[in-house]
C-alpha cells in the first residue's frame, strides 16, 4: 500500500502571493478578452475560450476556498 504524501499549507506569505499572483492573472485576462470581444466579435471561438479561461480560473479561486475551509475545520473541530 503508498504511503500518504505529507501535505502542508501555504504560508502566510505564501498565500499572500498567490493571491496577489491570481488578482493579476484575473485581471490580465479580463483586459484579453475585452480585447478579443473588440478583434472577433461576441460570437468568436476565441472570445468563447477566452471566457472559458476565466471561469476555470474563478472555479481554481473557488477550490481554494474550500480546501483552506476544509483545513481549518480540520485543525479546529468544533
């Protein structure tokens, strides 16, 4: 049988950074797909991908969430 894998949590710090590093991303790609509305029109594939690269980003934050709610129920059992 494999033996579990320790997991730790990020540090402040750490957490911190990703946040800041997926406010970037978010905004980044809010400015592509504006521009991609501008080039290809609503309609396009590409504006469609664009789209949908933003939704898996906000489904990541969303997970996130969850996993570091999961974390401290664990760490603190009420």
């Amino acid at each position: 049988m494999p033996t579990p894998i320790e997991r730790n949590p990020l540090t402040t710090e750490q957490k911190m950074q990703l946040d800041e590093d997926l406010a970037n991303v978010e905004e980044r790609l809010r400015d592509i797909a504006v521009l991609m509305r501008i080039c290809h029109g609503d309609g396009s594939q590409v504006v469609v991908r664009a789209d949908e690269t933003a939704a898996a980003l906000q489904r990541l934050k969303w997970e996130l969430e969850r996993a570091e709610q999961r974390r401290m129920r664990r760490a603190n059992p009420a």
